[in-house]
C-alpha cells in the first residue's frame, strides 16, 4: 500500500478517486490546500504526491519535496507547465500525467463557450431571471459559413475541429503535425499567421510552452479581423492578457471566452465571493459584457474525473512497483 498525498484536492477529486482505489488500496491522504512553498512540509514523508494544474512544483518546491523524502510526482492532469522538470530529473523524481482522460470534455466545453458567447447566453440568462426581456445587445451571428481557426489539433483541438466543422463552418488548422481524418474532412491546414488573418473565431487549444507563450499578444491581435471571437481553453500565458483587454476595448477583439488565466492559480478553484479581488487585470475582464469566463472547468465531466483517478492510481501503482508506464512525462 502506498500512501499519496494529494494536494488541492476537492471533494469532486475524492469521488472519482475513492471509486478507483478500490483496486488498489493505496492510502490516500486529500489535503485541501494547493501546494506551495509554504504548504510543501504537508508532504514530509510521503513517497507519492498527487498535483493538479494550479500547484506549484518550482525548482524549490521539488527540492523541498524531495528532501521530505517524495520520489514520485503523479499529475492528475494533462498538462505539464507547472513542473520544473529540470529539478525534478536531478532529483531522481518521477513524474507522471494523464495524457488523455477526456478530450471530448474540454472540447465540448469549448464549443459551449463559443456558442454560449456568441448568442449571449450568459446575458439573457440574468436578463430573464431579472424581468427583462429586451433583446438590445443581444445579436449573434451564425456559426455557419465562418471561418475558425484551431490552434493545436491535438487530442482536444482535432475534436474542436470536427465538432464546428459539423457546425458547417470553415476550419483552418494549425498544428505541425496534420490530423488525416481533418484533412479528409476538408480542414485546410495554414500557418498561424494565416489562421489568425483569415478567421471569425480564434481557438486555442496547443499546449503553454516556450514557445506558444503569449502566442496571442499586440502584435498578433493587430493582424487578426476586426470583431474576432477569441476562445483559449488551453493554458493561461497563451494570451497576453494586457494586450487582450486593450483589444477589447478598441473593439478589434469581439469577444473573448477563457476557461484560463494566466495569473488563474491565485483565483481559480476556490469559494472568493466574500473576497475582494485584487488582481485588477481579471477584474478588468470581467467588467467586459463581451467576455465569458469559466474558472478551468472544461475538464469536469464525470467521465473525465473517473478516467484521470483510474489513470493516476494506475501511474503510481506501476512506478512504485518498477513497472513500465507510458505516462512518464520525460
Ligand atoms: P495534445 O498533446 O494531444 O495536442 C496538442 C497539440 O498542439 C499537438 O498536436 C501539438 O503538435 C500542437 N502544438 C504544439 N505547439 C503548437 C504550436 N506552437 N502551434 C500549433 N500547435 C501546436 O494535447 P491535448 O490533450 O489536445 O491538450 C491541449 C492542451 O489543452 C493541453 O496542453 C492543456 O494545456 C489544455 N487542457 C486544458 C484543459 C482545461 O480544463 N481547460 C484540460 C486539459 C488540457
């Protein structure tokens, strides 16, 4: 039995993961705080911490978690960004993700936000709630015959693709990797530049690297088409998000739908309604009636909690055994 010690875990977390551990009986320890310099010692003695997209594994992080005696690192998530792999490498540490628990969730979220955005479903919901039912500010557009692009078509973006490309819009992809069933469909695949130029509607759906770091900043708002809706599902810094609101507010940038942020991990996935929020960038954001915000929930589905316990209980059983995983992350 291997005791984990899971941070920043909620009680969505200890529903799939009770369910799980059923076949394997490791202990597992939910610790409710995420984990950080100053809550790392909560970790002191365990062999396997369990972390999700918010914590914090920086070079000391991991030098504190190693010296507590910690050998294995299990993500319960996809991404990697937050890990300083270097650290954990000179470390000897382990670390293992879920590459894919479920795609369909975050792509069927990133459909509902383009949609919702476009037909102001987030404003008509309070308006009717609140006895107004005045249409003003309400004009969508269709979906159908525009022309989106989709940055990334991996596991996600390729559905994200296919699901608007079902919607009977134009897709433009942009992946160097090119999706065969896409392009049986008819997707065209451009370079960015392109896919930026050419389209209605922006999805971001690549991973935060060095690289796609605000990948969306001035300049490229610049050449984008007046009045695009621009979507980011994926990570935080793909967007600069200063730029994003100076976009919104010249009206060259339409609309926007985020589920992240890139300051998200000192907000997201906590109760601050009878908090004041000091980070006046988001505050901003929200000032916007062009601008949906969901707080990184295009992950919870009960199919992809279930996969991600199933997956990371199967990830810790193999490395704490010398086994073979295919979810080291190298
Ligand atoms: P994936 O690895 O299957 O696909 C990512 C694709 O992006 C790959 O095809 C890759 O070639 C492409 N890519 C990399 N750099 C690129 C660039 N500069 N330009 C264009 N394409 C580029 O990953 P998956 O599962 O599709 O996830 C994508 C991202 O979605 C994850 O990295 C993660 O950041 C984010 N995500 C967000 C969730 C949420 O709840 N909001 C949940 C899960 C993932």
């Amino acid at each position: 039995m291997t005791e984990i010690r899971m941070f920043s875990a909620k009680s969505y977390d200890r529903v799939g993961f009770d369910a799980a551990n059923a076949d394997h009986g490791h202990d597992i320890v939910y610790l409710e705080p995420r984990l950080d310099c100053q809550t790392v010692g909560l970790a002191a003695g365990a062999e396997v911490i369990c972390a999700f997209v918010n914590d914090d594994l920086s070079e000391p992080v991991i030098d504190a978690l190693a010296a507590g005696g910690t050998s294995v690192i299990a993500l319960r998530c996809a991404g990697f960004n937050n890990v300083d792999l270097d650290a954990a490498r000179r470390h000897g540490m382990t670390v293992v993700r879920v590459p894919a628990y479920s795609p369909n969730a975050v792509a069927e979220h990133t459909l509902a936000m383009i949609l919702a955005l476009n037909r102001r479903i987030h404003r008509a919901y309070n308006r009717v709630r609140d006895g107004n039912f005045s249409l003003d500010g309400l004009v969508g557009f269709d979906l159908a015959g525009k022309t989106v692009g989709v940055v990334g078509t991996g596991k996600i973006g390729a559905i994200v693709a296919r699901l608007l490309w079902h919607l009977r819009c134009r897709v433009l992809a942009v992946d160097m990797f090119e999706d065969e069933h896409l392009l049986g469909l008819g997707v065209d695949y451009v370079d960015l530049a392109t896919a930026l130029s050419d389209s209605d509607i922006v999805t971001l759906n690549c991973p935060l690297t060095d690289d796609t770091h605000h990948m969306i900043d001035a300049d490229s708002i610049a050449t984008m088409r007046r009045g695009v809706m621009l979507v980011n599902t994926g990570r935080g810094a793909l967007v600069d998000t200063a730029a994003v609101i100076d976009g919104l507010k010249s009206g060259h940038i339409g609309s926007l739908a985020l589920d992240v942020y890139e300051e998200e991990s000192s907000l997201f996935f906590a109760d601050r309604s009878e908090e004041i929020i000091d980070d006046d960038v988001f505050a901003r954001l929200l000032t916007f009636p062009n601008v949906l915000i969901t707080a990184h929930q295009a992950f919870l589905t009960d199919e992809a909690l279930s996969a991600i316990a199933t997956t990371t209980l199967a990830n810790v059983a193999a490395v704490t055994s010398g086994e073979p995983c295919d979810n080291v992350v190298a």
